[in-house]
C-alpha cells in the first residue's frame, strides 16, 4: 500500500536523513515527495548550521539585564515575552556548547557512539545514492571516491570536536561499520580506542581524521587504506 504524501511529510520532517525503504519508494514515487524531502533536509541543514555556533560572549549577562529592567505595566509582556524569547535561544545555543565540548578525541568517540551508533548500523539497511553522499560530503569541503560511495548505507550530519563533520554506516565483507569524518580534528594516526565491546581504528587525513569503527571482533583497520584514499579534501591550498 502506498504512502499518502501528509504520512510520508510527517515522517520526512521528524527523520529528514530516514533510509528506510518505505520512505525511499515514496520519495522517488512523485516530485511531489521528493520536493518534501529536500526541503525538510535543507531546513535540518540550516538548524544544525544555527546551533552549531558559539554563544556570544556576555549573552547570559544581558539576558538578565533584560530579565531585571524595570518595565511599565503596559510594556511589561512584549518585554516580558522578549525576554522569554532571548532565554530559549541563549539555553540552547550555550546548552549546545556545552553539551558538546569533550576533553579528547577519544572521549568525543565514545559518547558520539554511544548515543545512537547501533541504532543507526541496524537503520542502515538500503545504499544511499552516490551523489546524496557527495553533496553532504562537499558541504564538509570534502570529497568521497566511487569506492567509498559505493559502500554508504548510511551518511547523516554529526557534531565533532571542531564543527560539524559526518557519521555513515558501509556495507563490508565483515559486516556494516561506521566511519566518522572529523574536519579539521587531527588523532594519533593508528591509534586505537577500545569501548563497550567496540573499538575503533584512527586516521589522519588532509584535512581532518576520521574514526573507523565497529564490533570488537571486526577487522576496522582494513578500511584504513579505503578511508585514507576515499575522503580528500576540496579545499584549494594557499
């Protein structure tokens, strides 16, 4: 049974990056939908993009200015409501900051994986077209050859140490894995991270590093060689 298209917009709002396979055949069933779905994808783009700054020095000190001014009565719920206004944005600008400032890379890797890494390997279930995972990649500076692309089940926006970098799941002979690209966050080249029966191999790359992770029992490293080849920065060099 098809998808009507106010079921599919629901979904595509609350999961703008969703590879399940409903979805995609409703996406590709109609412009319609596929006009939907690249909407609720650049308005996704352009909140991560909102957030994803630091809070002006000295915000927090001039929202209780504004908190504490004396107001007639007559002015006192525009001001009021203002200042509501300011708090919610502070708080989450601020609450963001701080949420996702990690004392090493290893830590970042950790908690990032923790939140919702298997979900996302056991969501990872139909291969994302080529240039879906460029033009993300591109918005990284970044670009993904055909070996690489060839392999995404998966690829969604993700915060990193240093901004905004990408989270994909590949389809391997040993089983799906997760690579993590961290723009401009450089690692210990080889290093590795043992957690929570997972372990992840590090590479540096050009302009940046990625993590190459997956179950303790899977051979991460032998994508080092994919990775290192794979992910190439766009950026012209001065």
């Amino acid at each position: 049974m098809s998808m009507n298209f106010s079921e599919f917009k629901k979904q595509i709002t609350a999961e703008p990056w969703s590879q399940d396979p409903t979805l995609l055949r409703a996406r590709s069933s109609d412009p319609q939908f596929e006009q939907a779905a690249l909407e609720a994808q650049r308005m996704d783009q352009k909140i991560q993009s909102a957030v994803n700054v630091a809070a002006p020095e000295g915000l927090l000190e001039d929202i209780k200015a504004i908190v504490h001014q004396p107001a007639s009565p007559r002015r006192w719920m525009p001001l009021a409501l203002a200042a509501s206004i300011l708090i919610a944005l502070g708080a989450v600008a601020i609450g963001w900051q701080e949420t996702h400032q990690w004392n090493s890379v290893e830590e970042y890797l950790v908690e990032h994986y923790s939140h919702d890494g298997d979900r996302l390997v056991n969501d990872a279930t139909t291969l994302v077209p080529a240039e879906e995972v460029q033009r993300i990649m591109a918005s990284l500076n970044a670009s993904a050859g055909q070996s690489l692309t060839g392999m995404v089940k998966l690829i969604k926006y993700c915060p990193t140490p240093q901004g905004r970098g990408a989270h994909l799941v590949v389809s391997t002979a040993d089983g799906p894995m997760t690579i993590v690209f961290m723009p401009q966050t450089r690692v210990t080249d080889g290093e590795t991270l043992e957690f929570d029966h997972k372990h992840a191999y590090m590479v540096n790359l050009d302009h940046g590093s990625a993590a190459i992770i997956g179950r303790s029992e899977q051979p991460v490293s032998n994508l080092q060689t994919l990775v290192r080849n794979s992910i190439t920065s766009t950026l012209s060099e001065s």
